[in-house]
C-alpha cells in the first residue's frame, strides 16, 4: 500500500521573545514619548526662537537666549542657590537623616509612633508647607513671639525679606519637609541588614561605633547613594515651596533656575528665553543623572539585573 500524502499545514510560529517585550513596553514607551521626549524636543526648538508664546515662531535667534542667560546676573544668582541647596542637602540634610533612621531602628517602647511624626511632614503637600511658614515668619508672628517669650528676641530677623539669610531659611524648612522621606528610605536599607553581622562584630571585640563604621555604613552605602542622587536632583529642580514662600525675592535672592524659567515664561512672557532656561535645568540634571549613575551608582547596578530565561 502507498501512503497518502497530506498537504502540509501552515506552520504558526509564536512572536518571538523580543516581540513580546516590545509589546508590553511600547504603551508605556508611547506615554513617555509623547510627555517627555516631545515636549523636551519642542522647548529645544522655541529656545532658539524670540517668542512671546502667541505669534508663530518667525524670529530666529540662535543661540542667544543662552548667552542672555549665562550673561544675566538674575540667572547666574539662581544657579548658586540650586548649588548651595545641592551642598547643603549633602552635608546636612542626608547625615541627619542617616542619624535619625539609626536611632530609629533600635528597639524602643514608641518608635512606630516617632517615625510616623517624623514622615508626616513629607506627606504634606508643598502648597501647604511654604503658606503655614510663611504665617509663622511673619513679624511677630508665632516664631518672633516664641523667641521673645524664651528670652532670645535679639534672634528675631526678617526671615524671608532678607536677602542674606532667606536661603538658610528656606534651606531649614526644605529640610523640615523632605528629611522624613530619606529617613524612611535609610530605615529600610537598615532592616535589610543581617542583624548577625553587628553581633559578630561584637564578639569580636568591636563597640558600637566600631561595628557600625566598618560593617553598617559600608553595607548601607548603596542606600545612601540613591538618597543622595534623589536629594541633588530635587534639589536641582526646586520649585512649589521657594515659590510659595518667596517667589524668588526679595530681589531675586531665592531664586531657582526652575523660579527663573516659570517668571521668563508666565511673567514676562518670554517663551523662547523661558525655554532655553528649561533646556538649561533638563541638561543640567541630565548631566549629574549620568555622571553619577557611570561613577557611582555603577557598582551597586552591576550584577543586579538578572537575564530573562526564555
């Protein structure tokens, strides 16, 4: 008997690995180009433009709303005060948090309570923030009046309308509502430490400062370097509370670059120097965002993502 020959079947592959994933991520990559990478490109192009935000873009200057930027005073002011927020976030702001979260990660009758009062100033929005501040610093307001009434009035300044102290002064509150959120997260880089690495440096002789110099803090190192990236980044992009508070005065004295593109594009209606100020701020944090991820953040992302196994 002969065999009977079948016509042979359309062979259906299944998408292949990389389709799959180009699937799953191309919503999520749509969304990010059309609200980032669109709007980035668009501020680009108007940068190079004289423009009021309401003619057509007709009058093409190049590169000078950069040079008017770097050239003016104002903006060069508000580059030093994202700079000194940026060193101050860095040298008080992280170390206190640090302190804060390891005395908060011993045990104590309490402690849930206290990390909750010490987040809850995070929780609450910027808005709020700089407005009951603002109350509070007002002349003989509740500061001046509690100075006066334990005996320090030779304390008593104007804290907002001066232009030598109102960055400390912002600097204080910034740090009042944003040194929860790092407490938090080096509280959970703490709990995730073994805590038989500390009691075997006691066994070995070491006290507390010595086990947690030389076995705590090392291994909490890649918390504390994310905390630090996401302080200088936020510091770099300060905006609600400095423009609640102070909206850049008195004079110009706390301004930030993001204050400065916000008064050029919606004050004075300047779009096109506005937006060259905008590049300016998304090239600057683009700039420390890499550099820090190639000579820091390297070695703690090294190994740490794991191959999909098909």
């Amino acid at each position: 008997m002969t065999a009977i020959s079948r016509p042979a079947r359309p062979h259906w592959r299944l998408p292949t690995r990389g389709l799959t994933i180009g699937l799953f991520v191309l919503p999520a990559l749509i969304l990010y180009a059309v609200f980032v990478l669109l709007p980035v490109l668009q501020a680009m192009q108007y940068s190079l433009y004289r423009w009021n935000g309401l003619t057509p873009l007709t009058e093409f200057v190049g590169l000078e709303n950069y040079a008017t930027a770097f050239g003016t005073r104002a903006f060069m002011t508000s580059v030093g005060n994202n700079v000194l927020i940026v060193v101050l976030s860095l040298c008080v702001q992280i170390p206190f948090s640090l302190g804060l979260a390891v005395l908060l990660n011993r045990r104590f009758r309490g402690r849930a309570i206290f990390r909750l009062l010490f987040f809850l100033p995070y929780v609450l929005s910027e808005a709020v923030t700089g407005i009951v501040f603002t109350l509070m610093l007002q002349p003989h307001s509740v500061v001046d009046s509690t100075l006066t009434n334990v005996g320090l009035a030779g304390l008593i300044q104007d804290w907002l309308g001066d232009s030598t102290l109102v960055m400390i002064t912002l600097f204080v509150i910034i740090s009042w509502k944003y040194f929860g959120f790092h407490m938090i997260i080096m509280l959970a880089g703490l709990q995730g430490i073994p805590r038989e690495l500390e009691e075997a440096a006691y066994i070995d002789g070491a006290d507390r400062r010595t086990a947690f110099r030389y076995v705590t803090l090392p291994l909490l190192g890649p918390t504390i370097r994310v905390s630090i990236f996401l302080s200088m980044i936020g510091a770099l992009q300060l905006f609600d509370v400095v423009w609640v508070m102070t909206a850049g005065g008195p004079v110009n004295a706390s301004s930030t670059m993001a204050i400065a593109m916000f008064k050029a594009g919606f004050r004075s209606h300047q779009f096109g120097y506005g937006s060259a100020v905008a590049v300016i701020l998304f090239l600057s944090c683009l700039v420390v965002a890499l550099l820090y991820q190639r000579f820091v953040l390297r070695r703690d992302t090294e190994g740490a993502v794991t191959a999909y196994g098909g």
